[in-house]
C-alpha cells in the first residue's frame, strides 16, 4: 500500500517521541511548530517526552504534559523485559487504535529504539529524525539497526553531516544518500516587553549566548570568554546566558567559574519564549550553535558559531560561514581572538549589508511539507528491526548492573549529576584496566 502522509481522509495519527517539551531549545520550538502543521493537515498529534522537570513555555505543547515517561531517557537495551513491555503497554493505553495510519517520529538515538518497539506493537512506521548533533559510539547492534533504518529511507539527520557522523567508519553515505532536513524552526524573535532590559545598565562589552546551558560547548565557552575577559582587563563585559538547563549543576560551574573575575558579569535569563527583540539588541554580539545562532545572526547581531564537535568557532556567520552546526573547512581561530575581532570592528559586523554569505531562515509550513514528501518516498513496507539487545561494550554492562542495584528512579536522578558523572567514568576506567589484566 502506497501511503500518502499528505492525505487528509483518513485519521491518521502522529506520535512525537522528543526529549522535553519542557524549558526552551530548538527541539521544543521544532516539535510545536511541526504539531501545529499536522493538527491543520488533519493529523492527530500525541507527544511522549523524558524530561519532567521545568515549565513548559510553548502553549502548543501544554496539551502533552501526560506524555512525560522518565523511563524513555534510558535505553531499553539496559532494561529488563518485563519494565520494557510495561512502558510500551501503558503507551499502548493512550494511542487510540482506530486509526488507519501511525506515524512515529523520534528525535535521538535511544528514542529511536523504544520508537521501533513502540512501532512494531502499533503496526506503524517508524521515521527516526535525529536533532542531536553528536551521537556517542554506538554498539554493533545499533550500527545494524540504523543501516536497517536507512536502507528503508526512515532515518535522517538535521545537517548533511548528521549520517557520516553516527555512522562513523562503519557505513559510507554516499553523497546523495546523506538524508538530512531542516527542523524549520522559523523566527521566534518577537515585540514584547523585556523587563530585564529597562532595568539594564550597560557595561564596555555586551556577549549574548542564546542556547540551552546543557549544550556541550558552554563549558569551554564559558572558560574562553574568562579568557578574552583576562586579556582585557580595563573594559568592564557583560555576558548574558538566556537559557536553561535541567542540571542545575551546571549552573553552579558557571557561577564558580566567574566568581574571581572581576571585569567580568554574568546574567543567566533562564529560558524565554518568544525571545524579545530588545534583549536581543542589547548584545554587542552572540555566541551559539545551531538555530539559536542563525536566529541572533538573522537578526543583524554579529554571531559566532561554535562548532558541535570541538566546540571551537566555526566562524562568524553571514560574512565567514553559513554553517551554525559543523566545520566545513577553512582557517581556525579561537574564541578569543575572533570575540576580539569583532569587538575592534563592531560597526562593520553590525551591519547585514556588509554580509557575503546570507542568512536565512526556513518557512515552517514548506519544511514540513519536504518532510512529508521524505516520509512518502521512503519504505512503505510494514517491516521492523528485531533487537537482540546483547550488551557488548562495558558501559551498557556497568549501566544495566547499576540500574539492577539502585532501581530505575535513583538511576535518573544520577545521570544528570556532574559528580555521578566523574565517579562513573573512573569506575568505568577501573572496569577497563581489570578487564585489560
């Protein structure tokens, strides 16, 4: 049967398998704007989240906040089977199983593996759609589930390099095969009043960074602007964080990090949505990854865009690179010294028409219609992976063990714990080095 995913006649239901639709990101503003889409093209939507801490800022999502299941954070390779069954059943009890078409869509690399389950007790397709920008090492078994995914067309990335990088040396993409689609986030940049602003008294320099604070650059981020700070020790430089993050950790690094530099003010916003224009304009100059840098850069502030791998600048957007996720080629400088770049020629960065590479950004409503026709051209075949869920690399092993002690619940609460974090890798190190005698 040849599915037609545009097709408003039938009922047809599409379930969101994401990380949170709590606090503020890309994949939140993703996940909004594509259920909107679907609601107006006639779909059912339902979202199924992991993360049950923080507010949910986006009205849109507000409706699936039954949908929060801690448990899906955690691969079921590493769960036993009955915990599995019990998930996928209490998920079951929520899908109404009237209609005539499903459609899955999840958004990493362990929500692919409950999707493909979840799938296979539905009778519905599994599109695997991958907002992550680095994917770990993956096991054999998961190398063989993703070719198996691509070679069905049900598996995409959100940058042309998202592929080779989960696949690494274990399968060439061939350029034409390297799926990828834009999240089409859309311009989230709005009129409103900011009090933060009128109360606000500026300093010599401004830095912005807008972006979750959990993103895997912050901390050289962070380190590097002490740096710049450090070189310029007479110019008093404010940096404000406008996002949040589940770890409030995280937070404390930031803080502890700043606290003996003098010259140096930090302002963490927590997550806003929309994003006011005036803040916005306040900064001198931004500092991000992905949308949330092409949106300050969209909007005419001189933007730096770290690199998702190396965390290092890629460049400064629309006269450098257009490229807000991955290097592709050309000359290396550090944070520091393009920051400074920037700040001793601010008139001329200020200015879009002095861009030679412009930015743009994506309608929502024509993305998600390349979406569709990506669903519509893949494998229409009702065939799923079958899983032995063998644990061949030790941190599975340690993971499964660990959960076995301490329960799925304490599980959760430690994965996010920076020191949880530290310890783990030790013992990891240690399991390592026995196993090597």
């Amino acid at each position: 049967m040849n599915n037609d995913f545009k097709d408003k006649s039938k009922l047809k239901s599409y379930v969101f398998l994401t990380d949170a639709i709590t606090y503020i990101g890309g994949g939140q503003i993703y996940t909004a704007n594509k259920t909107k889409y679907l609601i107006e093209k006639g779909w059912d939507v339902s979202v199924y989240s992991t993360i049950g801490s923080g507010e949910i800022l986006i009205s849109e999502l507000e409706s699936h906040k039954e949908g929060i299941y801690p448990i899906l954070r955690i691969s079921p390779s590493i769960l036993r089977k009955k915990l599995i069954e019990t998930t996928i059943e209490k998920i079951l009890q929520s899908i109404n199983s009237v209609y005539s078409e499903i459609c899955i869509e999840c958004h990493s690399v362990t929500l692919a593996l409950w999707g493909e389950l979840l799938a296979r007790a539905l009778n519905a397709k599994c599109f695997i759609y991958l907002l992550s920008e680095s994917f770990g090492i993956p096991s054999i078994e998961m190398i063989k589930y993703f070719s198996f995914k691509f070679e069905r067309m049900e598996l995409a990335g959100i940058s042309r390099n998202s592929l080779s990088l989960l696949f690494k040396n274990q399968k060439e993409i061939a350029p034409n095969e390297q799926y990828f689609l834009s999240a089409g986030l859309g311009d989230v940049v709005s009129e409103i009043k900011c009090d933060f602003v009128d109360t606000f008294e500026r300093g010599d320099i401004i830095i912005g960074s807008v972006g979750r604070l959990n993103k895997g650059y912050v901390p050289s981020m962070i380190d590097d602007i002490i740096e710049f700070a450090k070189i310029n020790p007479h110019k008093m430089i404010q940096l404000i964080l406008v996002g949040d993050s589940e770890n409030s950790q995280r937070l404390e690094d930031i803080e502890s990090r700043v606290r003996m530099v003098l010259n140096l003010s930090v302002f963490v916003l927590g997550g806003l949505f929309p994003l006011p224009k005036s803040l916005l304009n306040l900064f001198d100059l931004n500092i991000g990854s992905a949308g949330s840098a092409r949106l300050a850069a969209f909007h005419g502030i001189p933007t730096i865009a770290l690199d998702a791998i190396d965390y290092q600048p890629i460049g400064i957007l629309g006269f450098e690179t257009n490229s807000s996720l991955y290097r592709e080629g050309g000359p290396m400088y550090s944070l520091p010294e393009t920051i400074q770049k920037i700040v001793d020629n601010l008139e001329y960065y200020k200015k879009i028409e002095n861009w030679k590479i412009p930015i743009r950004m994506s309608n929502p409503s024509d993305t998600y219609d390349k979406h569709m026709d990506f669903l519509n051209n893949s494998d229409q075949t009702k065939e799923y992976f079958r899983f032995s869920f063998k644990n061949d690399k030790l941190d599975q092993i340690i993971r499964k063990y660990l959960i076995a002690i301490i329960g799925v619940s304490n599980y959760l609460k430690l994965i996010n714990n920076t020191k949880f974090k530290s310890i783990y890798v030790k013992v990891k190190q240690w399991c390592f080095q026995g196993k090597k005698r």
